[in-house]
C-alpha cells in the first residue's frame, strides 16, 4: 500500500493491486463509475489520483486509467462492428454511449476569429 494521505490523516485506499481490476473491468466496456464502484472510492478520489497538478496523484493509477479508458471504447466500436448487422441491436443506444462516454459528436463547429489587414501597395495597383 502507497503511504499517501488524505485531508483527514488517514492512510488513503489506493492499492497496486487495485490496476488489474481496472483494466480486467474496462476490458470490457465499464465505465470509471463502474471501476469507481467496484474499487469502493468516489469519482472525486479517482479524478484527485489521476490529476498530474494535484496533491494525491498516483502515476501508476492515472496511467491504468487512462489504458482502460481506450479498452472500453475499443469494447464498444467492437460491439458496435460486431452487431452492425444484428437487427436486435440498439443502434441508437450505442450512438448516445459512443456520444456521452467517449465523445462522438454530430458535428464539428469552427469558429474563427481575428481580423485581416490588406495592404495594398502603388505596384499592386497597377495589375
């Protein structure tokens, strides 16, 4: 067990053997909530574990994270590939997943702004 504390002075929860269980989890398409249940932490303990800037961050755990975070969405496009000719399978319900977990968007908006300067000189006048 890591000797990090909390606010309270109490020896935090975090444990190495707590990364098998979030990758064997995200494997297969959990969510941080689910990997937040399981572990018994809040979402707030494992954004403070997985924050670089902060006070309680653990490499090691960010980086698992971060590794399951790609195994899940890769278990979804899998079931989405995987169920694309299935007529029982929810399209819709793996678009809202796709769009509300891992950031599928309808469309994308540019917006620019700034100015232009022309300058414009006697010789350009002349073409």
């Amino acid at each position: 067990m890591s000797d990090k504390k909390s606010n309270a002075g109490r020896p935090t929860k975090y444990n190495p053997e707590m990364l098998p269980k979030i990758i064997e989890l995200m494997k297969e398409g959990a969510s941080k909530v689910e990997v937040c249940a399981e572990l018994d932490i809040s979402n707030e303990t494992l954004v403070q574990w997985c924050d670089p800037n902060g006070r309680y961050y653990i490499p090691e755990f960010s980086e698992t994270v971060k590794r399951g975070v790609e195994l899940s969405k890769a278990w979804w496009l899998r079931q989405g590939r995987i169920n694309l000719m299935n007529k029982d399978f929810s399209a819709t319900l793996f678009y809202m997943n796709m769009k509300n977990r891992h950031g599928w968007r309808d469309k994308t908006d540019i917006n620019t702004t700034g100015s232009l300067v022309l300058n414009i000189s006697k010789e350009d006048e002349d073409l």
